[in-house]
C-alpha cells in the first residue's frame, strides 16, 4: 500500500493537520476556515506552521511501501510486476514519485521566500525559537526530497528557488555528487536549527536526530558498489554522463569513513538507545521486537509519523490483514524471505537438510515469529461467525486430506486462510505466509482502525549502517560488535566471521532485522546484487496429507512453489524519468538504456 495524504483545499486540509499534529484549540478562534490568501499565510505564524504541516503530510509511508516489488513481498500491484520484471519505461515511469517529490520541493521553495515576513513569538519551546525550528523542520524535508529523487533516479536539477511565469522551466540534471554535497550540507544546516527533542504538540516534528540520521544514510548510499565508478560499470558502460550515476573520481574508502562518521555522530548524541536491548535469560525477545512495532514511543525513535485511531486517525489493517480475519492479506511474505531467517542457534536454514525441510517454521530466529504469520502460527481470535471453525485463531493456509469412509473416497478441507476458504478467499495472497510485523493482535480490523507509529528511522538501523561502513573499511572487530547488539537484543548468538563472510552475514542480518521498513529495495540496488534478488519468488503449498491408514497427518508437508517469475535488467538501477517530464525540460538527459 503506497499511502500519501493528498494536499487538500481550504477546510479540508486545515481540518486533517489540525488532528494530525494536535494544534492548540485558540487556532480555531483566530481566523474563518474556508480560504486563506498569501497574505494571510505568510503574516500568521499559525497559518505557516500548517502550510509546513502539510509538507509533512506528503511524505510517504506504508508497511509494504516497496516491499512487494523486492524479494520480501508479492504484491498484486501493476507497477510491482513491471518493477520485478523490468518493464519500467519512461512512459510508465510514475514509482520514483518525481512530481511528487518536486511539489513538496517547490513548497519548501515559497518558505524560504516568504517566511521572512511571518512575525513569530521568540519564546523557547524545546531550546528552539518557533521561527528557527520550522526553517530547520523544511530543510530538512526538502532534503529529504532531494535524497528520494536521487535514489531513485541519480543525480537530477538542484532548484533551489520558485519559478514565476517569465522564467524558463528548462533545468539540466545536477551531477550525483552535488546531489549529495546538497543534500548533506542541508541536513547540516537543518541540525542546528532543530531541537534534540520535540514535546508536547510538537512531538513528531524533525529534530536534530532526524537530520544527521539522514544525513548517515545519504553518505552510506553513496558510498555504496552502485556508485562507485571501480564497480558499477555494468550500468555506466556506454553511458555518456555517468557523473549523472554516481562519482567519477575520489576515494571510496574517503567516502565510506564519511558515512562511518556520519552515523557514529547520531549514536554519540545519546538519545536513542534499542528498544529492550539486554533481555534477561528466558525474556520472550520475539515480544519485544513485535512490541518495538505495535508501541506508540520508543527509545529507538529518530524520526516517525503517528496515526492516531482516537482522533479519526488510525490506520485501516484490512489490507495486511490475512482473509481469514476478513482482510485482504495484500502483504504475502515471498519464501525466500522466510528462509533468510536464521535457525534459533544462529545456523542457516537449509531446506536441503531434511529436519529443516519437514517443519520449517521451528526453531527459528525470534524475529520470524514476530514478523511473519505462518501456517499453524497463532495470532487472534476470529471473526465471530468463523470461531467454530477455528476456535484457536491460528493461521490456516494448508489443505487437509480427509477419508470419506461412507463413500470410500478422499476429500478436502481447506484453511480459513487459503485460496480456497470461506472467508474472502478472493484476497488470499499466494505466497502460504504473510506480514506480521506491526499488526495490533487485540485490534479487530472490522470493528476498529489500529494506532500505528511509522518509524522512517529508527536506532536499530543507525546501528546496522555503523557496522556496514566498518566492515567496508575493515573494522570487522568494530563491525561486529554493533552487529551483535542488534542480535543481542533479538536473542540471537553473535556473529564471528570477518571479511567477506561477515559482509555476507551482515546483509542477511540487516534483511531480516530491518524487513518490511522499506529498505530491501534500496539495498539490493546499491550492493548491486539485484540480479539475486529478481528471480522466480516462491511461496509454499500446505498440505496434511492422508496416512496409509486413512488418518490426516498432524504435520503438513510443505513445498516450495513459483508464484511469480522475474527478470532483470542492469538498466533497471535507476529509473527512467517519464517521457512527460524530458519533453517538457530538453536540458533533462534520460537514464541509460530508456
């Protein structure tokens, strides 16, 4: 589900950032609702505080986001098949939301122009003036603007300013270099604006944590093999501005230090810390990295989004929600995600061993129960009308043999999550298992919308991506001791390995540690292993099959199956810009290969 709140009009828009963000109650006394002027907006400091509210609501979220069109999710949607097949064609070209993204940069442009006209209170709230926190609330945002376009697309037109009707609208691509430079000078200036912390009404807002864990992620993505001109040739050969995808001098490992340092600087703040990080011998740890997701705070949180269900603003889990519970189980989780998660002890899955192959969903990372509901799995109780069949509130997806000895024949019983069931069969997903990770259990999806806390950056990840930059530059020790902390508080054995082995184990770490937080998609791109990533995805069928003696086997046996095939394309690293936008700006150079 790729969710945005829409910009609306007049009441409609004041009336959601009101509940959104909590505003004082005397706003509503202060001016009428139903149309605001420039002159109102850019002389009320009220009035400009929701004109940045509404940037925010622009940005995106949502549980699967770009799941489904990577190796964690099979999506149904039409743009994740053509992302997983590599059929994107500027004329298809809408998934890196350039137009999107550019609105919300033009926005950012007017503050900047006219905020200078708004008489703020120069009271402290949070260490911060009013005036100071809101210029560094937009730089931020439009940074993060400019580092959405350039990973999707390489390096595209820094406008730093708004265009009137005289100006020309031709504006060519900056270098991916000066995409970065921007965007961390940006998130630079934005940290000092912004406060350590956000209170009261204010609490959601960036702060000067969001801005520098930005920051470590823009560096870490360019420091990545996709822009590395000593290994991304398989997308720059032929190409004549590859400067437009990546550097085309300088020192990788000048490069990795600074995502190194970047990160290191939001761990040495000392405000975050994991969420429940030394859990005690026999402490339910699949709990508590389920709870991290379902809480509404955490000591993990950097920057995140509320949706509140009290105030009109809850998030509808029918979409996630397995069609046993009368939900759409739009978010099937693909096999080889499942098998990424390790055993309890720390071992690989390996469904060549037959005791991993015969129950494959016992004794596994901590992390796998929270995080994905399997056959036999259990979760909540069901929908009223289907209690009697399934009293428990357990995942079915599996098929039952059953004897008929009236009829000396055999027949079939299918689960209430099944393509076959009773309930909604229609939205089963095909994969045999399905998102966990933040579902509310005691949240009845027909009844209710569910409170949900979007963590867009969390400690964890600030964390795995210290580790990522050491092991590049060969702090494997460093590297795995922040590696371990992750694992500690899954309850997980710690890594050993180093060099190339611990790379590899870091990669599956980060996969499942971070699944579903819309990062895989990225990953694969920047490690430059999509070609592993883009290939037939498998579910599982679920069958208990009749015994010789006519009874049905307690244990299912469960075999993988294609669900959907998938291809790549080098090209397919970046994204072509829509055939609308070169023809409307002929300075824009196209993409490779599009």
């Amino acid at each position: 589900m790729r969710t945005q709140i829409n910009k609306f009009k007049a009441i409609v828009f004041i009336a959601l950032v009101i509940i959104s963000f909590s505003c004082k109650k005397d706003f509503l006394e202060t001016s009428p609702l139903d149309k605001f002027s420039d002159a109102n907006v850019w002389s009320d400091p009220v009035l400009a505080e929701l004109y940045v509210n509404n940037i925010y609501g622009n940005i995106g979220w949502g549980w699967d986001m770009n799941a489904g069109s990577v190796d964690e999710s099979r999506s149904r949607q039409e743009a994740s098949f053509d992302i997983g097949n590599s059929l994107i064609t500027p004329d298809n070209a809408n998934w890196g939301n350039w137009n999107g993204n550019y609105s919300d940069i033009r926005a950012c442009n007017t503050f900047f122009e006219k905020v200078g006209t708004v008489k703020f209170d120069e009271t402290l709230i949070d260490g911060k003036t009013q005036k100071d926190r809101m210029v560094g609330e937009v730089t931020f945002l439009r940074a993060w603007d400019y580092h959405n376009l350039i990973s999707y697309y390489g390096g595209v037109p820094i406008i730093t300013k708004v265009y009137g009707l005289k100006d020309s609208f031709s504006a060519p691509r900056n270098t991916y270099d000066e995409c970065v430079k921007f965007i961390v000078d940006e998130c630079d200036k934005a940290a000092l604006l912004l406060p350590l912390s956000n209170s009261g009404n204010n609490n959601g807002r960036a702060t000067k944590g969001a801005a520098l864990a930005l920051k470590a992620k823009v560096l870490l993505y360019a420091a990545s093999d996709l822009h590395n001109p000593q290994k991304n040739s398989l997308v720059t050969t032929g190409y004549s501005n590859p400067e437009f995808l990546g550097y085309t001098s300088g020192d990788a490992a000048a490069r990795w230090k600074a995502a190194k340092d970047a990160a290191k600087a939001v761990i040495d703040m000392n405000v975050y810390s994991l969420y429940k990080a030394n859990p005690a011998p026999g402490e339910n740890t699949s709990q508590n990295y389920s709870d991290l997701f379902t809480s509404r705070q955490s000591s993990e949180d950097i920057f995140v989004r509320f949706f509140a269900a009290s105030v009109g603003q809850g998030v509808n889990g029918w979409d996630v929600t397995p069609n046993g519970w009368y939900g759409n189980g739009g978010v099937g989780a693909v096999n080889e995600l499942v098998e990424d998660y390790e055993m309890a002890d720390g071992s690989r899955f390996n469904r060549s061993n037959p005791a991993h192959a015969a129950e494959p969903y016992k004794n596994r990372d901590p992390r796998f129960y929270a995080s994905i509901l399997f056959e036999g799995a259990k979760w909540r109780p069901r929908p009223a009308d289907l209690t009697g069949v399934d009293p428990v509130g357990v995942m079915q997806v599996g098929t039952w043999e059953k004897w008929d000895n009236a009829t000396s024949t055999k027949t079939f019983v299918y689960g209430l999550d099944s393509r076959n069931s009773i309930a909604n069969s229609w939205n089963n997903n095909t994969s045999g298992a399905t998102m966990r990770k933040y579902l509310d259990p005691t949240v009845d999806i027909q009844a209710a919308a569910q409170d949900l806390t979007w963590r867009y950056f969390r400690y964890g990840e600030i964390l795995l991506n210290y580790a990522e930059a050491c092991i590049e530059l060969g702090e494997d020790a460093e590297a795995r001791s922040y590696i371990n902390m992750i694992r500690k508080r899954a309850g997980m054995p710690e890594v050993t390995e180093s060099g190339d082995a611990l790379k590899m184990h870091y990669r599956n770490e980060r996969r499942v540690e971070l699944a579903y937080e819309n990062q895989r998609f990225f990953d694969v791109r920047r490690w430059l292993i999509a070609d592993q990533a883009y290939h037939p995805m498998h579910g599982v069928s679920v069958l208990y099959p009749l015994n010789p003696d006519h009874t049905t086997a307690a244990i299912p046996t469960i075999t993988p199956i294609v669900i959907q095939l998938g291809a790549w394309l080098d090209k397919s690293y970046f994204f072509p810009i829509s055939r609308g936008e070169v023809n409307k700006n002929d300075k824009l150079v196209q993409n490779p290969k599009y």
